[in-house]
C-alpha cells in the first residue's frame, strides 16, 4: 500500500464494467473505494475497457499473469465473470496480492450508482428550489412595487378627496350664512313692498337701511362662479325663489319699482345651478368609479400573488427531500408533504411545536445541531444524524440549516433521506467484515458464542447442519474473526469430485504428471498457505481421499501429484457436512480416526425451523439486499405474508427465504410485499387441501365454494386456486350469488347466501 494510503488495484477484463470500475476509482466519491489503479488485463485490444485504459497511460497487456510483476500490486479486480478465469488467477497470484471478483465489484458499482443517483437528485431539487425561489422573490418584487405604486395613487385621490370634502363643508358653511343674511334682508324688502301695495305712495325704506341692504344684496349679487360651484347642495326650488328675490332686489336696488328682470336672465341663472350641481355629481360618480376600478386591480394582484405562493409550494411538495421552516423561538410553522410523509403526522399535529418535540436526535447530534442554529450561514455545513420520529421509525438523514432569505431570525431545515444508502454501505461493511450471520435467537446465540472461542486456536473444527442453514458463512466468520483473518479463505465443495480431481485440487500436480498436465499446478492447500481452508461436504469424499488427507492433517506436509519431495504448509482446516459423521463411521463408510481429527471442535448449526424468531430479521436482511440488486422501492412486507412465511417450515433453510423474497420482490407492483407475491409452494403450503377439494368433477358453485373454503376467506388465493384472476372472481361470485364479505388483511368467514 502506498504512502496515501490506497491500494494498488489491477484488473482482468476489459469490458464496460472495467470502464465502469475505471471510473469510480478516478472519481473517488466513495470512501471504500481507496485505490489506485495500475493496470488492466484483456485478451481483446479493442475492449473499451482495454483502449480506456491505453487513453489514461495505465499499463495494460493482454496477458493477467504480467500484472503480477507491477511493482506494490495489493489486488486484482476479476471482472471477467468466468469461474475458471477467477480460480486461475486464485491460483497462480502472488500471496499478498487480494482477488476482488466481479460480484463484490458489481456490489461496488451499485453502491455508487445509487449514491450518484441520489447527489443527482439532490442537485436536481437543490436547483429548481433556487430557481423556485428567485422566481418567487422577482414576482414578489414586482407585484410589491406594483402595489406601492397604486396605493400611492389611492392615497393622492383619498388626500384629494379629503380636501375637495373639506371645500363642501366650508361651501355649506357660506350658504348657509347667505341665507341667514338673505333672509333678514327680504325680510325688510317684503315689509316695504307690503306698505307700497297697501297704497302708501308715502312709505320708505329708510335711507341708511336701503344702503345697507343694497350693499348686502349686490354682495350676493357679484358672487363669482367659482363661489356659485362650490355651493353643491343648491335645489332647484331655492334657484327658483332666488330668481323671484332677484327681481325685487332689482327694483329696489335702481329705486324703480316697475323694473323688472327679464325672464331670459332668470332662466340662465337657472340653467347655470343645474350644469354645476350636475358636474358636482358627475365628478362623486366618477371618483366612486375610479376607486372600484383600484380596488378591482388590488383584488386581480393578489391573486396573482396567491397563485405564485401555490405554485412555489406545489413545487416544495414535489421535491424529494423534507423541508421544515422554524420561527426565532424554534417553532415549526412550515413542513412539506415529503417532510410530513417521513414524520406520519399531519399539519395540526406539527404545527406550532418546538422542532425538538418531533425530531428526536440523540444526544451529540441535537448539540450539533442547536450549534449550527446559532452559527452564522458561513460556518454551517452539512452533517449526517439518525432521525428518530417514534420507537419504530428512524431514518439516517443528511441535515442541512439555511437562514429564511425573508427573515433571517427564522431557519429553513433542509432534510435528505439517506437510509437507503446507508443499509447499503452497512450491507456492504457488513460483508467485508463477514457479519452475515443474521439472529437473535438462543440458539444463533449460541453459535456466535462458539464462533468467538473456536477462533481463538489453530485447532480443526466440524461444522454440522443440514444444507442451507449457513455452514460456510460459519466458517468464514471463524476465519475472520481469527489472527489468520489477513490471509486467504478458500472453500472446497468435496461433494461429486472424484479422487484424481480432488487430489489435484487440493494437492496440485507437477507438470508433466498426466496428460493435459502443461505447467505446474498449485492446489488450495498451498494456495490457502497462513490462511483457512474449509471442506465442505467432507461425508462425501472417498476412503482412500479420507486416508490423504488424514496425514496431511497429522504432518502438516503435503506432495503434489508426480512429486516426490513434501511440502510444509501452515493451514487451518475446517470441516463442514451435512451427514451424522458418527453413524457413517459406525457403518464403516467414514474413518472414526480422520473423524476424531477433524472434530476437535464442533458447531452444530440449528434448522430454521427451530428458530422462527429470527424469521422478521432473515426477512428484512434480504429485503434489503433484493432492493438494493433491483431497484424497486419495496420496503415492506404485509402481515398476511408475515404470518405465512413464519408458519411456513423451511425445507431448504435460510438459503430458501433468500429465494423467496426475491422472488417477491421481483412479482410486488408497489412498495409492499403481499401474500400473492409469495412462492406458490410458500403459499399453497397453507392450504394443503386446495388442490383436492378443487377438481373438475364439482359444479360451478361448488368449486368457487371449496376454493374459498380452503383458502380460509382470501378472495387472492382462492382465485389463484381456481386459475383465474381476481376480477374473474367477483365475477363469479356475483353470478352465483356468493356474498362473501370485504377482506381485512387477515383472512375472514367467508359469508354464503343460502339460496339456490
């Protein structure tokens, strides 16, 4: 390893994966991926991988072998797919040198696509929030000058309207003084008239009275037009009395009492009140018109403000990733519907409450996270926390902390839901650390106890259970969890080799020690040399294989095929079977002294069966596996499908729920496995007498009748019985007046109409 700390990393195969791989080692976005890349290997010089790789200057040939004479060479990435290519390169690589086939690799590149999947996704939302909320701050702006502008014009014509009201008031205030001084003058004027008509040819108006009158009335006489326009509330029956007193102020006035105004004049005096008290209600009725039009306009803008707030937050709701608003005393007055999807709980249970008493951090985060709230947006950075919204709900989340651009005071949380990439990454450290024994059961227990002290000591061990119930994870647990855990791991299955092949799998050959025997051959226990190697299926192998490998295990030593001369080894070996070792021994098919060898300790794995108990977690492991090989967001399994794969006895062990959730995932149409996605021999399993209460010889009715009966109410199953679909069945049902009743999950009664 270098002094950076990577691995110098060659690889065999110049496909699209090596290009692939090529990539996310040049691009080092994953922290498990440390390496550098040295060379490639490809027997076709136009492989894209091959040519890439040319492009790059990394050393290439078309022969793996010369990638063992690059200098500080740590691991080989096998991406060929072969299984003799990956056995060769096993074979014949340098002892410190790791081989990486291509489904660890494959489980890399899936790592990565789905973390740049998600940063992509992540940019993506990033950008149209931007995007959403400069569109938002501009139509603000806009409509926010807009609304200055016209409240301005309102307040102008307001303030025009207080003064133009102030004009009436005051115009009122001088009519009504003319009148008063009007009536005290006619007063005297009618007085007068009064003694002329009685006769009196002798009776006058004092002088210094008729002066003063005179003086009065040509006051009112001279009023301009502009003093007659502001007098608006003038009727049309005091313009007419004012005509009649102008004609005795008239006479009075020029001391002729047989003068008279002409009729033409009083008609215009008349037609001018009319045209002004008429201007005066024009102009109210124009101004009541121009505020309704402002309003009208207010009224529009706003609801073009309204739809742009709806429109911003319908895109805050489409975007995958929670969003929550807090107020300057740590309040939530805003979360979306991704926000409120992870949490399960609607707006009224989530606004107004502190954001600490919804989102449960533990301890360390909530400090880090109360630090960033009172830290300027300068120092803030991104940071990863577990989310706990009840006992059963936590997600890991990547937490970021913006100020409101409105209000700085208030905060926005941004909330990325990483916990799909996290089981990932937990998957994938889990494998590297070889964790994947799944339980909690006494017996699992029991086993992870046993693992713990067998590791301790170089002793052989036997490794019992039947097939599929996890016996090489076993052992690699042993090896891993042992001081050898730096050093290769090789499993042999001895089940169907015959004693030539075996003995020179295990053995290895010289060249020229049998026909086809070109170059030397190293076999697995020289390959295996300071590590592990397990036997699997040691019941299998013949007498005279026993006898072998019984002085193997006894010297310590062995000799390849058309050799003569030992060779020490240093190997651990493990033993696996899934036969009782001591009943062949007891019938003379096993060796009890290559037995008492190899059994010096011992694991006896349980069945699944005996530990159902860790059914939900097998379950949810290999959910997570299966989503993360497929992509479908399936996270879930129903409790009809619970129970049944609980009740189910698992013949082939864990190696067969493994098959069956990802079959289900393959056939699951939503984000829920259900009981029909399950095998039809899970399910079926079930209703044992489906088949033979369903036959060809019964009416219509009473097929439908027993399907139902055995598939205990489940409308689902009862029509896979039938073969035919769902909807074929409510059919049928309706046609032979069958009412059973709504499915609740669970299976129920199944109601029949008693009626022929």
């Amino acid at each position: 390893m270098d002094q950076a700390g990577k691995l110098n990393v060659a690889i065999v195969g110049g496909g699209l994966g090596c290009k692939a791989i090529m990539d996310m080692i040049f691009a080092e976005k994953l922290s498990q991926l440390r390496m550098r890349l040295i060379g490639v290997a490809c027997t076709n010089r136009k492989a894209p991988g091959y040519r890439y790789a040319q492009e790059m200057g990394i050393y290439a040939t078309q022969d793996y072998r010369n990638l063992y004479k690059l200098e500080g060479l740590n691991m080989i990435i096998e991406l060929t797919g072969r299984e003799e290519v990956a056995n060769e390169i096993s074979q014949t690589k340098p002892e410190h040198v790791r081989l990486m086939d291509h489904v660890a690799a494959h489980l890399f590149w899936d790592v990565f696509q789905i973390e740049e999947t998600g940063l992509a996704e992540r940019k993506r939302g990033e950008e149209a929030l931007r995007k959403a909320h400069a569109e938002l701050e501009k139509r603000v702006e806009e409509r926010t000058a807009k609304l200055a502008k016209t409240t301005g014009q309102l307040k102008l014509e307001l303030t025009e309207r207080k003064r133009v009201e102030g004009a009436l008031r005051q115009s009122e205030e001088i009519l009504r003084t003319i009148n008063v001084e009007m009536a005290q003058g006619l007063s005297e004027v009618f007085k007068a008239l009064n003694e002329i008509s009685s006769g009196d040819p002798e009776v006058r108006i004092p002088e210094t009275s008729k002066l003063d009158l005179i003086a009065k009335l040509k006051h009112m006489v001279n009023l301009t037009a502009a003093d007659l326009a502001e007098i608006v509330d003038l009727s049309h029956e005091f313009a007419i009395g004012l005509a009649e007193h102008f004609d005795v102020l008239h006479r009075v006035s020029r001391g002729d009492l047989t003068a008279r105004v002409s009729g033409g004049s009083q008609v215009e005096l008349l037609e001018s009140l009319k045209k002004v008290t008429n201007q005066m209600i024009e102009s109210v009725f124009q101004e009541m018109a121009e505020r309704q039009r402002v309003e009208a306009k207010l009224e529009e803008m706003f609801e073009k403000i309204k739809k742009g707030h709806d429109d911003h937050l319908s895109i805050l709701n489409m975007l995958r990733l929670g969003i929550a608003t807090i107020d300057q005393d740590g309040r939530v007055t805003f979360l979306n519907e991704t926000a409120r999807h992870l949490m399960k709980k609607g707006k009224k249970a989530v606004l107004g409450k502190h954001w600490e008493e919804l989102f449960f951090f533990k301890e360390n985060d909530k400090a880090r996270l109360q630090d960033m709230l009172r830290s300027v947006r300068k120092v803030r950075r991104k940071f990863q926390a577990q989310v706990e919204f009840d006992p059963e709900r936590r997600y890991w989340m990547d937490i970021e902390v913006q100020d409101d651009p409105r209000t700085p005071d208030r905060k926005i949380f941004f909330l990325y839901d990483m916990s799909e990439i996290y089981d990932l990454r937990r998957m994938l450290e889990d494998k590297a650390q070889f964790h994947d024994l799944v339980g909690k059961s006494k017996p699992m227990q029991a086993v992870y106890q046993q693992i713990q002290e067998i590791s301790k000591v170089d002793w052989t061990a036997l490794i019992e259970g039947q097939t599929g119930t996890g016996k090489e994870l076993v052992a690699r647990a042993i090896h891993f969890s042992s001081h050898r855990k730096n050093k290769s791991f090789i499993a042999v299955n001895c089940a169907g080799l015959d004693d030539s092949l075996l003995t020179t799998q295990l053995f290895g050959h010289k060249r020229g020690a049998f026909t086809g025997a070109v170059e030397d051959h190293k076999g697995f226990f020289e390959v295996a040399n300071g590590g592990t190697l397990l036997l699997d299926e040691i019941g299998d192998i013949s007498k005279n294989m026993q006898t072998s490998l019984l002085r193997v295990l006894e010297e310590k030593e062995i000799t390849r095929l058309g050799e003569s001369r030992p060779r020490k080894i240093d190997v651990r070996v493990l033993a696996s079977t899934h036969r009782d070792l001591s009943q062949e021994a007891a019938e003379g098919r096993f060796r009890p002294d290559l037995l008492y060898r190899i059994r010096i300790a011992r694991i006896k794995l349980p069945l699944l069966r005996e530990r159902r108990e860790d059914i939900p977690l097998l379950v949810a492991s290999f959910l997570g596996q299966s989503r993360a090989a497929t992509g479908k967001p399936v996270k879930d399994v129903s409790r009809e499908a619970m129970r049944i794969l609980l009740q189910y006895d698992w013949p082939g062990n864990v190696r067969e729920p493994k098959s069956a959730i990802d079959f289900a995932t393959l056939q699951c149409k939503g984000s829920m496995i259900s009981a029909e996605d399950l095998p039809s021999e899970i399910l079926y399993s079930q209703y044992p007498r489906a088949l033979a209460a369903v036959t060809p010889h019964q009416d219509e009715k009473q097929r439908v009748l027993a399907a139902l009966e055995t598939a205990k109410g489940n409308r689902t199953v009862a029509a896979r019985q039938l073969g035919i679909s769902r909807a074929t069945l409510y059919r049928r049902l309706a046609s032979l007046d069958i009412s059973p009743p709504e499915d609740q999950g669970a299976p129920t009664p199944i109601k029949i109409s008693h009626e022929t």
